[in-house]
C-alpha cells in the first residue's frame, strides 16, 4: 500500500470512528459533552492536518514524475538527433534493474554516449571511429564529442578571392564636404594546399596577392573661415605579396560530417609597396613605401560541405601579432624607416574571408 493510499484509509476511518462517540454523547452529562466535543474538535483538527500533508506528499510526487518524464523525453530527443536505434539503446542487457524513470533516462543517456563512442565508420579501405578521442584537459566532462569531420590522409585545395568597387554615391558625407568625387576598388586571391595528418587536423600553405587602388577627384571642406580647403587629383594603391604555412584544427558538430569549427594558427610572411601621389604647389609628388611583414594570427571559422567533396569556409583574424618595417621613399629622397611591433584582439570585418576547398 502507497503512502498516499494509506493516508486516504485514515481520511475514511477517522469519521466512522468518530460516529459511536456522537451516538454516546446523548447519556453523557453538559461537561462530559463539552470535553467529548473539544476530543472531536482535535481529531477533526487532526485529520486536517493530514489531508494536507496527503495532499502535499501528491504534489511532490506529481512533480518528480514530471521531472521524470522530461528526462526520459529528453533521452528520447538525444538518441533520435544522434541517429540512434531507441530500442538498441533501451534494451533490457543496456538497463539493469531500473527503479524509476530517471534512471531510467540516465541510464539511456549513458548507453547512447557509449554506444557512439564504439562507433564506426568506413574511410577507404579501413574503419575509423567515428567520435575521435581527446583528453579532458578541463575540471568537468561537458560531455561534448569531436566527430569525425576530414579523416588522415585526405588533400584539401582550397580558393579564397574577393573583389569590390565603391564610389562617392555609396558613401553619406556630411553636408560641409562639397564637390566630393572618390571611387576605389579592392581585390585579393588566395590559393591553398593542405594535408592531414590526423583525424581533423591538417596543415598546409597559402599564397596571396592583394591589390588595392583609391582615387579621390576632389573634395572641397567648408566649414568657416579659418577651416577650408581643397584638394584634388589624389591617388593610392598598394599591392601585397604573402605567403604563410597553417596548422588547421576541425571540431566536427554532427555525425553526418556536414558542420564543423575551426581554427587556424598561421605564421604568415608579406612583403609589398604602397603608392601615395598627390599635387604639391600644381606639382605632382609622390612617396612609395615598402614594407615587410611578419605575424602569428589566430583566426576561427566554420566549415560546411555544400557536396560530397566541395566544402564552404567562412573565417575572421581575432588575434594577432606582428612585425613590420617599412621604407619611404619622395621623389626618389629616401626620407626613412621605422620598424614596429603590435598586437590585435578584435573583430575585423575587413578581415573576413570566404572561401571553397575540394578534398581528395
């Protein structure tokens, strides 16, 4: 018999115990009564006092099985997103002696986490897991998995390039700009091969060309007597050389080999030369600058296969740091160099790159 059973019981027999002593009472003299009234007060006061605690021990227990059916329901949810047999994962050999739904739902939890963990898939001649193992580095075990996303041995070819045109009418000025005539253009291209060595991880190298070009007709500033002037017939453009070597690192997110994150730590070397002409006195003058790079960035990104061998990466610089040292030169006059150090740790949008790889 339940506890809540049990309560119930003594509900109904506490007034049929109570029915002799109301028939008793009628011999009884005004004291007797009086103190046999005061008894059925107390029983009745009683009898309160565990109805509601019949009525809160219900509450708890309606709650804890709805806890206990979220939990289940969960597990459900879990093993059908993992493409899990339910019935492979609830069968009786998995659960043993289970006392009440949650465990129950624990116990799911742990069989289809286990049940992945054995799991494998075919790559080439040779099977491989389809979670790959990793060390907890971490205080917790969150209980997140690395699937398999690119296995060893694969080649990936990838194409990153860009390219923009802008003028005055896509940009709002102020109203004290007058005769304001600018336009540019913006291109890059960048090829490259990596290999991996292991499950998820490759390294390899990239090329790159940048080239970008800015003229600025004229512009006229108006904004009292002591601020204005005008220029016109100004022209910039650079053009940048790189190469770099990449150490890139998957985190697959489903089992399908569809999704994954990435970062890249790459060590990347650029050399290039930067063209300022402008009029000086109605005469033109111009400065070049060279200059040579270093830097170690850090850059995470996402990765989706859009066909069976063709992938789409989109990727942002968050961290960097770097060495440059640049020469200018007017007129042909050596003017002089500086040197610098700097770091970075920030979105850029301007350092956002897309890109496709075809993995063989």
């Amino acid at each position: 018999m339940t506890t809540i059973e049990r309560y119930i019981l003594k509900l109904l027999l506490v007034p049929a115990m109570m029915l002799p002593l109301s028939l008793a009472a009628a011999d009884e003299t005004p004291q007797q009564q009086a103190e046999r009234a005061a008894e059925q007060a107390r029983i009745a006061n009683a009898n309160a006092q565990v109805a509601l605690e019949a009525a809160r021990r219900a509450q708890e227990f309606a709650d804890a099985a709805r806890r206990e059916a979220e939990a289940a329901a969960q597990a459900v949810r879990r093993a059908d997103s993992l493409g899990l047999n339910l019935d492979s994962v609830a069968r009786p050999e998995h659960i043993s002696q289970p006392v009440s739904v949650s465990q129950v739902a624990e116990q799911m939890h742990q069989n289809a986490d286990s049940l992945l963990l054995q799991e494998r898939v075919i790559v080439g001649n040779d099977t491989v897991q389809l979670i790959i193992p990793e060390r907890n580095f971490g205080r917790y075990d969150r209980g997140l998995f690395n699937f398999l996303f690119i296995p060893k041995g694969k080649w990936a070819f990838g194409l990153t390039a860009s390219y923009g045109e802008f003028d005055t009418e896509d940009v709002q000025m102020l109203s004290f700009l007058k005769d304001f005539n600018f336009k540019g253009s913006m291109f890059s291209l960048s090829p490259s091969v990596s290999y991996f060595v292991r499950h998820n991880m490759a390294v390899g190298m990239k090329l790159g060309y940048s080239r970008n070009k800015f003229t600025l007709g004229s512009l006229s500033v108006d904004i009292d007597d002591d601020i204005n002037f005008s220029l016109r017939d100004v022209d910039y453009h650079t053009e940048d050389y790189s190469a770099s070597v990449f150490l890139r690192r998957y985190i697959g997110l489903d089992n399908n080999r569809r999704f994954a994150i990435y970062n890249d730590v790459e060590l990347k070397f650029s050399s290039g030369n930067g063209t300022f002409t402008r009029l000086y006195n109605d005469e033109p003058m111009e400065t070049r600058t060279l200059s040579t790079k270093a830097s170690l960035n850090f850059s995470p990104g996402v990765c989706v296969f859009i066909q069976e061998y063709v992938s789409f990466n989109i990727s942002f610089g968050v961290f960097g740091v770097n060495y440059t040292h640049e020469t200018q030169r007017t007129d042909g006059v050596n003017e002089g160099s500086r040197s610098g150090l700097g770091a970075s740790f920030k979105f850029n949008l301007f350092n956002l790159n897309m890109g496709v790889a075809v993995h063989i």
